[in-house]
C-alpha cells in the first residue's frame, strides 16, 4: 500500500481526456463574464468578489491591475492570507456599495436602500472617483424623504449644491425647534445662513452686516432681522410660528466675541444696523465705528462717505454707480446658488477693509466715537433701515406728460397718484410711441414740486413721438430731511455724543420701573380751568383733555389724546393754542403738540426731543390707535408708535362723542371698534328715521392688475351713483381700499364728464377728511384682502357725516368678507331696516335711495 498525492491524481485525470474535451490550451475566457475574484479586507472582514464590480467603475481599482507583483511573487488579494486592505473604509459602506454594484436579481428587482444607506454610496463613490456611481446616488437620495438637516450636512461634505436651497426651506418651514445635535452638525455659519435666508421681499426682515475686523480681515456677518425674533427666556430664537427655532447661545457668543472685541470693528450705517443686532439676536457690540462718521458733513450715503474719504487727489476714480448697485440691497432672498448676493456682501467688506486703511484713514477713524450698545435702554428699537429698504428698486408711475412751458421742447410730468409721485433725482426709463413702435428713452428727474416733475431725458422727442403715461424710476428713494435727523440723533446717542439720559427718550422708551419722574426744575402748577366761548360749546371730554394739555403737574408733562373719527380733535388743538398763547405763563417752545401721533413711529420724534432738551417741558401726542398706523406697521409689527408703548396707557384721554357721523353709524363703530366708550351726537342733522347706510348688490368679480385690484363692474356702479349724486347737487367723495380702482375710477368719471377732480381717493390718503355723502368700492370678491385690517376699515367706514353707499356683493360680505367690519355692518343694518339695507344696481336713483 503506497500513497499518491493530489498534484499526482490531477495529472493523471488530465492526462486522460475523454472523446470530444476540449485542448485546455485551446481554450478562450469570454471577455464580459470571465470575472476574476478578490478578496478584500474591510475592516476586519472579508469580501470576496468579482474584480470588475470595482475597476469597471474607478480608476483607481483599474490601476491596483498594473501593481507589480512582490519579491515573494505572492499576488493580493488572491487568498484570505494576502487580501487587498482597504484603510478607513467600514465594512457597513462598502456592503451598500456592493449592493448598487453587483448585478440585479434574477427578478430584476433593484436593492432598495435607505437614505442612511445611500451615504454610504455616495461617500464610496466620492472617495473612489466612481462619477456614475455618484451621479446615480444623488439621484436616488434627491427625491428622497430625508432628514433636511440631514441633507444640508451631507450636500455640504459631498458638493451636492442643488440639495442646500430645498433643505435650507425645510429646515425653516417646519415647527420642531434645532438641537443642539443638529446646531453642532449644521454649523455656527450655517445657522447664520439660516437665519439669513428667511428674508421677507416684503418687510426686508434680513439684513447683512459687512465689516473689517482688527485682524486685517474682510468680516461678513449675516444676522437676523426676522419679524418678531426676539430672546426669550429659553435662550431660543421664536417668533412667527413657522419661523427657525433653535438654541442660539453658541451663535451669540460667537458674534458677541467678534463685535466686542477691541479695538473694534467698521461698518457702514452702523447706528441702525447695531440695534438691530441687539434687538434681533441680543448681542451688544462695543468699539463699533461707522465709517460714515469721517465725514458726517457727507454721511447721505456710502458712495458719498467713500468720495469724501478718498477725496479727487488720490488717482483713484471711485465708480458711484457701482457702488450705489453693490449698496442697494442688503438683503438676501434665500441661499443664493450664483452667490449674487454673497458678492455684493464680499465687496462690502472689502470697501470697509480698504478705507480704513486708506492713507490718512485710520487717523480720522481713531478721531470718531465708537459705538457702544451695551448699556443701551432693551426698548431701543432699529426699524429705519428697513422701513427705508422696504421701498421698492424699481416703482412705476402713472403720468401726464407735457411739453414744458420753457419753448425748449422740455417735458414736465405730473404724478396722477401723490403717494408715488417722481422724487427729485431720480434715474427713469420713459415709455415713447410712434408710428415704428414702442422703446425705452433713459432720463431722470430735476427738482420736483408737488406732483409735478420736469423730465431730462437722453434724446429729443420728435413731433411724431407720443408719450405713454407711465414711466419706471429705477432706485429707492433717498432719505428725506426728517429721516436723517433721526439717524444722526441715533447714532449721536450711540456714540455717547446724545445723551440716553435725555429726560424725554428715558420717559417714553425706558422709565426705571415703568415710572415716568421728572427734573425738580420742571415747572408745576396748579389745575387750570377752561374758559367757555361762546358760540363755541365743548362736551366734558374735550374740556377735560384741554385742562390736561395746560397742565404742568408732574402727572401730566406727558399725556396722550385719544380722538376717533369726528370727536373734535382740531377744535381741542385750536383752543389749546389760544388759551396757551394768551397767558404768559405759556410759551409756545415749552409745549409741544404732535397731531395724528398715532401715524408716526416714535423714532422719529428723537431729533426734536433732543433739540428742545432744554426747554420742553410739555409733550401732547393726539391721535387715534384705532385708525391708521405708523407706516410699515403691517410689515413690521413690532413698529410702535406712542399709543403702543405700554407704560403710556394710564396717561391717555378720550375724547368720547363724535359730530361727524349720524348717530345710528356712530353707535356701530362705538361698539364694533371702541368697546361702547364712543357716545354721539344726540342732535345730528340725520336722525335714526332715516337709513344713513345702504349696500349697492354688484355681483362684480376682482381682477389683479398692476400689483392692485380692480373690479369692473363695481367701478361701473360707482359711476351711476355719483352721476345721481352730481345731478342731485350732492357733494361726495369715493373711497377704495385699491389704486388701481381709484385710477380706473378716475378714468371712467373722464370718459362720463363727470366732475373727477379730488374725487376718488384711496383710504390712506383720506384720512382726517371728510364729506357729505361717500361711496365706498370694496373691489374684491375672492378673499377679504384689505378689509382684514380693522384700523384701515374703521377709517373707510367713518369719513361721511349724511349718508354712505357701500358698493360690493352679497356672496361676498357672507362668504369670504364675512366677519369683518363691513360684514359687521351689513348685519347690523340689516336687523335695522331688512331687505332695505340693499339696493340693485337698477335701484340707483329711485325711490328705496335715501339722499338727505
């Protein structure tokens, strides 16, 4: 018995070939399904597979192929002793990226992988150079349901730019507050670019701060100045419900780290900008410098400040235009994949950087006080910035255009709404026709007065060319006089120039325990008593809130007039300066009177108060928080004029009866809108026998046009019932909540020959006036729009003293208008009187018309 070995019996079994075996070395390896196996050592464990899975897919498994082999001649990779090692790969990645490698089940059916799974392809892929492999997992994962932070995190590691938009809005929009996990996953400067991209077009809410730190380097801030986000006791940012809730700690220490540290910062338009910081995100800024404080002779604008530092003998010639585009907007609209807004901001940085390092700069910036806002009063509020960025680049404007009285052929324009007229110096592009067209002739205004405009434009116009009567000015308007006296008292105060001491600022924006105290050098005196008039009566109320404007007790340095629609605010103010003008003892510089207070944002009373420190000693603001608001209110809710400061509300005095309408209407609008406290005239001219208020039925439908409403077939209404009003010998006006009604209106009463002049109106720019008789076009149909502002409608709703026609539908004041004010109204009328309440248009003129 001897034994054989193996290698033995192979030989002997090849050596022996049956009838019809191939010559092994005649055979042929198919070139697609011949596949060479190795083996691969993953993270401790071992894969084998087909050698092609890899190489046919990167380069770099192609090159392991041309790897010579070892001194010992022993291959990798082609046993489990000497496998390929693949370092810093996990054997969970590589398995999913088997998964999409390897060939598909007999069933056809592809591997599904989850979105975590899917990672790991692409991380692979990336890794390895598999551009297919890549490209068909980002499109597997793009339509996936995944974890948005998620998303932004491996968009950002892996390139994959088209994800950061979309998850960036998810990330916003839903309700769950960011972790700390996922703060800490996204990034300090990715949370800033989250709170950057929830800029409103409409309220401006984000704003960009550019600024050259100490260091020598160009600093983009993007912060927040999203409605309503303010620091709440969590130590979170909250505000509108959808807005980004997360831990902002570590953002703030960040930012407060770079803005406080000496020897400090520059910016342009620092004042307004530090206090939005404070107010948006709670970070104080100390050692600021406002770099168009070098020259506050100049401070209009940047391309003004950055003229006046570099001067015209250096040999740089500074571009304005350019400069006034890169200023235009500080704004950003969403993260933005061509980075337009990125690089106005870079270029901001980059002018601050540069100036202040420019010649004899750095010692006129050491000469400038540095901002400090951190022992600034919490009520300090920054909303002129964006009141002024929420003006419109581009505004069209409706126009008659004239040739100018000069002879020259000049052409003067005349504004046909005032509330866009053409403003001096502004950039335009004039619309012109003739018999080959219509084209574009560039131009801009010279000086302006009231609506009128004279036009420079770039070309004659000849004979045969007619100008369209609308014309586009390019450009946000520059601030007015006011606006920058209010900026230059902020900033005065902020650089420690102003006082926050200032007796008045401290009472109205921050009185030490909510308490207003004053100066024993103020004057006091005893009560006053009002003398009667003859001829000229006033109710209890009204002398009462006289008493309390003479007034000089300590109680009373600061009072607030409540005055609705018709209670005599005029007469109160006119007696008031007769009786304070009378007596000695009243000099008109102590005193000041502010009408429609109410109206205006209570920034703006900085410069006066700063320069009658001195003197004042009595402050009157009369108005009405149930009409119209401050400008910008409804985009910025957290614009406040006096009437909404809390602390104010136990010095305000009604006037509690109104003349203007009768008292049936005032009855409404006492109860509806001041809580029953507004009494009436009891001997008004139009007694409850007779209907003050009738609703015209047009079943009208709202069309959206020039980004306004019209409606038709109201406007066609509204035109037969001021013909039967101007043929009665009535006087009236009409009121609309939409310009583009108004202007339809307008030109409809044109075409009818009806008297159109300073007759149509839209509710802003009637109020404090009023008529006999007003018609009323509500214009929509769809959804309530204007009429869910309940101080805009109380205003539309009060201008008549006889009678008052509101022209819309039924189907609108129950369906969509149900509920407000007008709906209010129609319901009360019609408990009164029934159908009565509602004329058809064919009822315009007969006898259910009331006219008295």
């Amino acid at each position: 018995m001897y034994s054989v070995k193996y290698s033995e019996v192979v030989s002997v079994v090849s050596a022996v070939r049956r009838p019809g075996t191939p010559d092994p070395d005649r055979l042929q390896r198919d070139g697609t399904y011949y596949l060479p196996c190795k083996i691969f050592l993953v993270d401790n464990r071992l894969f084998q597979i087909p050698f092609a899975y890899l190489s046919n897919e990167s380069e770099i498994f192609r090159g392991m192929a041309d790897v010579p082999l070892p001194s010992d001649g022993t291959a990798e990779g082609m046993s489990d002793d000497h496998p390929i090692r693949l370092e810093g790969v996990s054997k969970e990645d590589f398995r999913q990226l088997l998964r999409v490698l390897c060939p598909p089940k007999a069933s056809g059916r592809e591997e599904v992988l989850s979105f975590k799974q899917w990672i790991s392809v692409l991380k692979l892929a990336d890794l390895w150079c598999m551009d297919a492999v890549r490209a068909h997992a980002i499109e597997k994962m793009s339509d996936m349901d995944a974890d948005p932070v998620e998303k932004v995190v491996v968009a950002r590691q892996y390139k994959v730019h088209d994800w950061l938009v979309p998850a960036f809005n998810a990330i916003i929009s839903r309700s769950q507050t960011l972790s700390e996990v996922d703060v800490e996953r996204l990034g300090v400067s990715t949370i800033l670019r989250l709170v950057a991209i929830r800029l409103h077009p409409k309220d401006q809410s984000i704003i960009a701060l550019s600024v050259f730190d100490a260091q020598n380097k160009c600093l983009v801030v993007e912060f927040s100045t999203q409605l309503g986000l303010r620091s709440n006791t969590t130590g979170q940012l909250g505000g509108r419900p959808s807005s980004p809730n997360f831990d902002a700690s570590k953002v703030r220490a960040m930012i407060q780290e770079i803005l406080c540290q000496p020897p400090g910062f520059y910016a342009f338009d620092l004042g307004p900008l530090a206090l939005a910081l404070y107010r948006e995100l709670g970070i104080r800024v100390a050692d600021g410098i406002d770099i168009q404080s070098v020259f506050p002779e100049s401070r209009k604008t940047p391309a003004d400040a950055i003229s006046a530092i570099i001067g015209s003998d250096a040999g740089i010639r500074v571009d304005v235009d350019r400069v006034v585009s890169v200023f235009e907007d500080l704004t950003y609209y969403q993260v933005d994949p061509k980075f337009t807004s990125r690089t106005a901001l870079v270029q901001r940085a980059w002018i601050s950087q540069f100036l202040a390092g420019f010649e004899s700069a750095p010692e006129e910036f050491q000469a400038i006080r540095r901002i400090d806002t951190t022992t600034q009063s919490d009520n300090w509020a920054a909303d002129s910035v964006r009141l002024q960025y929420m003006k419109p680049l581009e505004t069209e404007h409706s126009v008659t255009v004239t040739v100018g009285s000069d002879g020259a052929g000049s052409l003067d324009a005349r504004s046909s709404i005032y509330k866009n007229k053409l403003r001096r110096n502004q950039n335009l592009d004039l619309t012109v026709q003739n018999e080959h067209g219509t084209f574009i002739i560039p131009g801009n205004t010279g000086g302006v007065v009231g609506r009128r405009a004279p036009l420079n434009i770039s070309r004659e116009l000849g004979s045969s060319n007619q100008v369209v009567g609308k014309i586009l000015s390019k450009g946000r308007d520059i601030l007015t006089n006011a606006d920058e006296k209010k900026a230059a008292a902020v900033l005065r105060m902020l650089q420690g120039e102003g006082d926050f001491g200032n007796i008045w600022v401290t009472n109205i924006w921050d009185p030490p325990n909510g308490t207003m105290s004053w100066p024993k050098s103020f004057t006091h005196s005893p009560p006053i008593t009002v003398p009667e008039v003859p001829n000229r009566p006033l109710n209890s109320s009204q002398i009462f809130a006289i008493a309390k404007m003479l007034s000089l007790e300590s109680d009373n340095h600061i009072i607030l007039i409540r005055g609705p629609p018709g209670s005599g605010k005029t007469s109160v103010i006119s007696r008031f300066v007769e009786i304070a003008t009378a007596s000695p003892q009243y000099i008109p510089i102590h005193t000041l009177i502010v009408d429609e207070a109410s109206q205006i944002e209570v920034g703006n009373f900085l410069p006066v108060l700063f320069t009658a420190v001195k003197t004042l000693q009595k402050l009157c603001f009369i108005g009405d928080d149930k009409q119209l608001p401050p400008h910008g209110q409804e985009e910025i809710q957290d614009l406040k004029s006096v009437f909404e400061i809390d602390h104010l509300h136990n010095h305000i005095y009604l006037l509690d009866t109104q003349y203007r309408m009768p008292p049936q209407m005032g009855d409404f609008i006492s109860s509806a809108v001041y809580d029953g406290d507004l009494k009436s005239n009891p001997n008004h001219v139009i007694t409850d026998r007779t209907l003050a208020c009738q609703f015209i039925h047009v079943p009208g439908v709202e069309i959206f046009k020039g980004n306004s409403f019209i409606n038709t077939t109201e406007a066609l209404a509204v035109m037969k019932l001021a013909a039967f009003l101007e043929g009665s010998q009535k006087s009236y006006r009409i009121i609309t909540p939409y310009d583009s009604q108004r202007n339809y209106i307008e030109e409809l009463m044109k075409e009818k020959e009806l008297d159109w002049h300073d007759k149509c109106f839209n509710v802003d720019s009637f109020q404090g006036n009023e008529d006999n008789f007003i018609i009323i076009s509500i214009v929509r149909s769809d959804k309530p729009g204007f009429l869910t502002n309940l101080r805009r409608t109380n205003v539309m709703l009060t201008r008549f003293k006889r009678g008052m026609f509101i022209v819309t539908s039924k189907k609108f004041i129950t369906g969509p208008g149900a509920g407000t004010l007008v709906a209010q109204l129609a319901d009360y009328y019609e408990k009164r009187v029934g159908d009565a309440a509602w004329l058809g248009t064919e009822e315009i003129g007969g006898e259910k018309m009331v006219l008295q």
